[in-house]
C-alpha cells in the first residue's frame, strides 16, 4: 500500500512575529534621532549611517570642510547613548602610546602595570585622524579590526560596544598624511557630509540666535544603553535577506574588480559590509526583510573609499561615486 503524505504544519508568518521585534529597531532609532534633533538640523543620512554603523559594529570616517558640525553630531550621539565617551585629537607629534596605552613600573611592586590610552573607550571620537603619521595610525589597525590591542605581547580586549568615529578634512592637505588603503578598509563607512540647504542654514541661525555659548547641548541626554543596543543587534542579525540580493551585492562588488574605470576594486570585506548595513537599514526602515533600494542606499558609502580611479578617469574629471552609480544601474535587479 502505497504510503500516504503527511500533512505539513501550517506555515508561520515570520513577518509578523517580528514585527514587534522589528518596532524596537525604530522606537530606538527614532529616539535617537529626536534627541540629535534637538541641536543638528538636517544631516539625516548622515546620521542613518551612523547608526547602521552603531548597530553592526562598523567604524565611521566622516569626511566634510570645517565648521559643518562633523565632530559635533559625533559628540551628540555618544551623549544619547549610556556608555563611556572619549576623544583623541590627532596631531602629529601624537605617539602610539598616546592611543592604546603603555606599560609602567611600578616601585612599589616591582612589576609592570597596563596603563589603557583613551582608545579603551565603548564610543571613540578620532578627530583630524589624518594628521597623525603613519606609526599613530596603524596603532588602530588591530584595534579597529580585532577590538583588542596588544602590548609588550600581552592582549587586552575591548569591551561592548566598541565604536570608533573618525573625521577628516578633505580640503586643507598642508601637515596631514593620508591614510593608508588597508586602514581606510577598516571603516565601515566614508560619510561625505556637505553644506546645508539654504531652509537648513536659516533654522540653524534662528536656533542658537539666542543661544552664543550652544548650551543646548548640554540639555542632550542619554535614551539608549548597552542593552538596548545589544539586544537591536541580534535583531538585525535576524532580519531576512534572499539569495537573489546576496548575489546582487556579490555582482556589485565583483564589478569594481573588474571595471575599465578602476585601478583598485573593493574586497570581500566590503560585500560583508554591503550586507551587514542593508540588513540594519531594513530594520530601521520597520521591515524585516532587505530591499534593493536598501543595499543601494549603503553600497555608495561602503564603496567610495575602497575603490580607485585610473589616472585616467581621474584626469577627466570622474568621482568615485559616478562609477559605483554607473556599475549598480548596469547591474540588473533581482525582483
């Protein structure tokens, strides 16, 4: 007798048993976001991407001319979040030891003890990182990439959450030096702020008209803690993304490989990246489930320091950006 199927358990709707899940995301978010409000006006990619960046543990290099409130929303953001701040001006006379800490003797013990740097911190603000030489920046290779730090061969790890936000100015080149390719490559994302609209410049002046010293700022609290953040993480973790846009970002970035345009394409590290944020934007976005217009969003950020021009392209003129918009519109999008 020919053996009769089984009946098959009702599908579960995935999407709406996390949906609840998914509102943590955005009630954080949107908290978040209320709290920057209350000084920054505008800057809303910008902070977007921060918190992508907060939540899958990616570094953040913020890159804008001076005076456009880079280091400023950096220092916001670490006062709505619960944890231990700290910041390290780069300059060039700044030692490696300045950064990760050094060993030192004790008389009374007679042994050596660990002094931590400032870069044992949960959120770190790196500000100017360019005008630190090459020995102070690759202090942060290990830490950046590892979240430890070793010194005299012993290991010392970093605690949660571990957050690093640099800023640069890509204009004023007289006593900087350039970070290298492998560091860029630790930063999540390059941030590419500008001036704000004409509407945003006039709100700005009317918000701090009475205000010279900012002491707003001071009214900034913390709505966020570790937990919190923790608990946002393993739900993003969580959130779906089909095979279809796993390979669409895998096209993407293979493409930059591969491209007539370029001198360098982006590494497996970037399609990591590519997916990590798209997944952490669709949770912001209240979904569970990544778009293509989720992975587009990040793609530009993920990429544009991680790719280089041919000195051709250079010379005429070409950004970047107008190659990775021409590789992901010839690239066909999964439906």
């Amino acid at each position: 007798m020919e053996e009769q199927p089984q009946p098959q358990p009702a599908a579960t709707n995935v999407w709406n048993r996390n949906a609840a899940e998914i509102e943590k995301v955005r009630s954080s978010v949107d908290r978040i976001k209320d709290e920057i409000h209350k000084i920054v006006i505008g800057q809303d990619e910008m902070l977007d991407l921060l918190l992508i960046g907060l939540f899958t543990g990616g570094h953040v290099l913020i890159e804008g001319v001076p005076g456009i409130a880079k280091t400023l929303t950096a220092k916001l953001l670490a006062q709505t979040l619960a944890v231990d701040f700290s910041r390290l001006q780069f300059t060039p006379d700044l030692m490696p030891t300045d950064v990760v800490g050094t060993a030192v003797f004790n008389m009374k013990t007679s042994e050596f003890k660990f002094n931590p740097g400032p870069i044992f911190s949960n959120v770190i603000l790196i500000d100017e990182i360019n005008r630190a030489p090459a020995k102070t920046q690759s202090a942060l290779f290990e830490v950046m990439e590892e979240r430890q730090v070793t010194v005299d061969g012993v290991t010392h790890g970093m605690e949660y959450p571990f957050f690093v936000v640099a800023t640069q100015n890509p204009i004023e080149q007289e006593g900087t030096y350039k970070l290298p390719e492998a560091q860029m490559d630790r930063f999540l994302f390059r941030i590419k702020m500008t001036y704000p609209s004409l509407v945003e410049e006039i709100a700005i002046l009317n918000k701090f008209k009475g205000d010279f010293d900012s002491d707003q700022v001071k009214t900034i609290g913390s709505v966020f803690n570790k937990d919190e953040l923790k608990a946002c993480r393993e739900i993003i973790e969580g959130i779906h993304i089909k095979d279809e846009l796993i390979q669409y970002i895998a096209k993407i970035v293979n493409n930059t490989r591969n491209n007539g345009d370029l001198f360098l394409g982006a590494s497996p590290r970037a399609s990591l990246s590519i997916m990590k944020a798209s997944k952490a934007y669709a949770a912001m976005n209240d979904r569970d489930f990544v778009t293509p217009d989720d992975i587009q969003f990040v793609a530009t950020s993920v990429l544009n320091h991680r790719i280089i021009l041919t000195p051709e392209r250079e010379m005429e003129g070409y950004t970047v950006e107008d190659i990775i918009k021409d590789i992901i519109e010839k690239i066909e999008v999964p439906r």
